[in-house]
C-alpha cells in the first residue's frame, strides 16, 4: 500500500498493480494476462459486465488498464469524495470476479480481433514480437503480450481460472492512491473493502531464468504486406535494475530522441537511407534488450540500414559521445520525468512501478540524481560491452515480392 497526499486538487488516482505479464504465462498458453485486462471488467458479485465503466464514469472519473511483460494494472481517477466508490470496485472484482465460460469466450473474441487489427493486419505491426521470438531462446519474453492466436482460441476455462487464481490476489498485488485524502480515512476504507479477501494458497510462478552469452549474431528475414522494408536490431542488455541500464536508457537518447539527435539527423538527413530510426532501451525485470527500429527510403535495402548501423555505433564505441549530446538527453529526460509526475496518475503508477519492479516506491526521489550522475565514459563503456554485432539479433523485414503481372506495369 502506498498512500501519496497532494492535496493541490480535489481529485484521487487509484492505482492498482498486479504483479503478473505475459512473462509469467507458460508457452502453450499465452495471452492470459492480457485476457484478463479485459475480462477484469466482465462483472463480479456485485457489479454486472461493464458496469465498472458506468460507475466511475457516472461519478465523473475516468478508468483504464494495461499489461505489459511484467505487470497489469488497473486505475480510476475520480473526484476526491469518490475515493470510496474507487476502493469498492476494486476490491469486488479482486474478491468475486466472475470467470465463467460466457465471459471467457466473450473476452477470447474481442482479443481475437484485437490482436488482428493491432498487429496482424497493421503495416510493420509484427516487427517487435517477431524480433523477440528470435532474440530470446529461454526467456519468456519470446513471446508477446498480447499472445498466440492458437493459445487464445484454444484456452480451456480450467486454465484460465488456475492462471486467475494464482495471480490476481492481495499477496501479488500493490495498491497506490495519490492525490487530495485523508490517510487516517483511506487506511480504514482499504481495510474494510480489501481486509477480508484471502490470499491464494497457490505458490506463485515468477520465472528468472536469464539467456546464456550471446556470441553469434542471429539473421533472419520476414516478408509482410508492408510499403518499404525495414531493420529491426536487438540487442541483450541487462535487467532494468541494473547498475549499466542507466546509461544504455541515456545512449538511447542520445542516439535517436528527437530530429536533431546523432542518429536521425545522420540517417534521415544527411544520408537519405532512412524514413525513421528510434532506439529503445527495453526496461524489463528480466534481462532486455537494446532495440533499433528502422524503415527505409524508397530505393534503399536493409543490408544499406545494417551496414551503416554497425559503421555508427562502431564510432560511439571507439570515440563516445559529446558532452553536449549527454546532457541534450539528461535534459530532454528530466522534462519528461517532471512531466510524468506532474499527472497524479502518471505519479501513482511511478510509485507502484518502483514499488513492484526495483523493490521499494521512495527509489522515485533518488532516481533523477542516478540519471544526471551518468557520464562520458559509463556510455561509451556501455556501448562498447552490449551494442556489438556478435551480440546481436537483425530481423529484414521486407515487402512480399511483387508478382510478374505487378512487375510489367
């Protein structure tokens, strides 16, 4: 429980976590996370299907969830004198939620069709989750959030429920309320809605196991109904709490945030190959990875995007980076992090991500001091011992071969 009073406006953000993602499926039966994001919402003992959007709405709240590899979580934001309402729908489904056969082939369809839309049918929609099934042989990152159409279609309610039951209980979850409350008040309202739910006595599943050293570079190729082929680059990096992951976030900055950073402007601009380049330092609580993303120009292959990629990053890694372009991103990041915290559901969820994934929410205070403490040499350092070839996954994604009636026209 973590409890955060500003009382600048009336209003509370309810934040709850639920330490399960999609890393704590078993292959053969993925996307159980993400299906109960949705089937969260689906009724429970005292709340009909759909009707948690009603009451917060009504209330003059808004509501979401999301998951991700790691986590699921679930919020409302609501005005101050609805706290109670807030707890109480929370705590009903947490105590009663109703997995049942209609709500699971209900819910199984809707993720059906969102998983089409999303990712099967959208141009490049595919590029990440088939870089990661490449990239990782042990971890259980290989696959994505949203699961395996097979794994969806074929989950059987026994499974659904034994996955429900394992996760979805006071002893895995972590509940943040900020905003305009009085503690003494929100200390008797938590214990009166989620004082009597009992705990699972279902051990929990959390895998750690870690990918060996990679030495070999892995290559393969993806062809997809897309306009202009693309590179997708990972990476193995360290876990998010790792003393190095620090400065790989900060190179990713400082690589391709923003038009004027060092890649965009050499890739886009000044060597016309590429239509868009990001990186990403994956912050995940298992081992992750360093990704580049990009799509070509018109005219321009994969092979082009690779070999100037490695001619790049071979100079960060013998010549580092500027002193201008550190702080650039030291920066650009702190604008960020002020900006997310100044949202009190973006800060209630800050603090449940420190709270669940390093360990303890006060990291929240300390943690732009870690990034301005970052300097030259721990990013030329980083990029030299993680950004290498032989450390590397590369997925060319490419268009389908136009057919030869296409080619004569």
């Amino acid at each position: 429980m973590i409890l955060h009073q500003d009382r600048t406006l009336p209003i509370v953000a309810i934040n709850l976590w639920y330490h399960v993602g999609s890393k704590n499926e078993h292959e053969g039966e993925t996307g159980f996370a993400h299906l109960f994001e949705h089937m969260m919402f689906q009724g429970s003992e005292n709340i009909p299907a759909n009707m948690h959007f009603h009451h917060v709405q009504s209330a003059g709240g808004t509501l979401n969830a999301s998951t991700t590899y790691d986590r699921t979580n679930y919020y409302e934001t609501l005005p101050a004198h609805q706290l109670e309402l807030g707890l109480w729908l929370e705590s009903d489904r947490m105590n009663s939620l109703a997995v049942t056969e209609q709500t699971l082939e209900t819910q199984r369809n809707v993720v059906t069709e969102e998983r089409r839309s999303r990712y099967d049918n959208q141009p490049y929609g595919t590029m990440l989750m088939e870089l990661f099934s490449r990239a990782y042989k042990m971890q259980p990152y290989r696959w994505p959030t949203i699961g395996s159409l097979a794994d969806i279609q074929s989950a059987t309610l026994e499974r659904v429920q034994a996955f429900h039951r394992m996760y979805y209980r006071p002893q895995n979850a972590s509940l943040c309320i900020a905003g305009d409350f009085d503690s003494d008040e929100a200390r008797r309202l938590i214990e009166k809605y989620f004082g009597s739910i009992t705990n699972s006595d279902v051990e929990i599943y959390r895998p750690f196991v870690h990918e060996p050293p990679q030495t070999t570079q892995v290559r393969d190729y993806v062809y997809d109904s897309i306009p202009l082929p693309g590179l997708m680059v990972g990476m193995h990096i360290p876990d998010m709490n790792a003393p190095d992951f620090i400065a790989l976030d900060m190179l990713s900055y400082i690589l391709t945030s923003g038009e004027s950073s060092r890649f965009y402007h050499r890739f886009v601009y000044d060597a016309r190959i590429a239509q868009s380049i990001l990186s990403y330092a994956y912050d995940l609580e298992l081992p992750g990875l360093f990704l580049f993303r990009l799509i070509a120009q018109q005219g321009k292959t994969p092979e082009m995007l690779e070999t100037m990629l490695w001619q790049e990053l071979d100079d960060i890694r013998r010549n580092g980076v500027t002193a201008q372009e550190l702080q650039k991103a030291k920066n650009r990041i702190e604008t960020m992090f002020v900006r997310a915290v100044t949202s009190l559901q973006s800060r209630a969820d800050l603090l449940n991500s420190f709270r669940v994934l390093a360990g303890d929410a006060a990291q929240v205070n300390t943690h732009l001091e870690k990034l301005k403490a970052v300097t030259l040499s721990d990013v030329q350092r980083v990029a030299a011992k993680y950004l290498i070839e032989n450390n590397a996954t590369c997925l060319y994604y490419l268009p389908y071969p136009k057919k030869s009636s296409e080619q004569n026209v």
